[in-house]
C-alpha cells in the first residue's frame, strides 16, 4: 500500500516576469528542491506536471500549482501576493511550499 505524500519545501528565490501574451510573476523552485518535487511528482500531479500545492509568502498563503520549466518547478505569484506583500520583479523571496496527496 501506497504511503501518502505530504511535504513542505522551504526556499528563496527571484521573482521574474514572463512577459508573454498574459504577463505573469513567478519564482523558480530551486536545484534541490525541485528534485524532491520531482521525486513525488507522479503521486500528487493531476497531468502535465503539474503540482498542486499551498504556497507562503510573509503573511500570505494562496493556493496555487507548480508547473515543470527547463527541468525545474515555478511557483506563480498571483496580483493578490504580489499586492498584499508589496513585492516586485526582481524582489528575493522565500516560500514555503506544502505538497500534499490529492487523496
């Protein structure tokens, strides 16, 4: 029988901005980090990759899912986040990541 997954990730990374047809923040997930996300993925992804996960900033807490990108994970950074902890492009910030099985 399956164990289930429940992690929590704590990191610090840059926020970016991908500058596409709908510009959006992100941060990238780290080396490490992003291996352990890797390592679970299967168990909790609901397809393409993706992880669903809660994410915190300072005060702030939202959920959100993690997406692969150049073999690393992204955290995307609502308006709301970005608003309530006055943060910008460029700005360091750490996130703790919560993964939990979606069963």
């Amino acid at each position: 029988m399956r164990q289930p997954v429940r992690m929590h990730l704590d990191f610090t990374g840059d926020i970016w901005e991908w500058r596409g047809p709908s510009p959006y923040y992100f941060v990238t997930v780290p080396d490490e980090q992003s291996a352990h996300l890797n390592d679970v993925s299967t168990g909790v992804t609901y397809g393409w990759g993706m992880i669903p996960v809660r994410a915190r900033i300072g005060a702030t807490e939202w959920g959100t899912s993690l997406f692969p990108k150049n073999g690393l994970y992204v955290v995307p950074l609502k308006d709301a986040v970005r608003r309530a902890e006055r943060l910008d492009e460029g700005d360091t910030v750490t996130v703790r990541l919560t993964v939990a099985d979606p069963t």
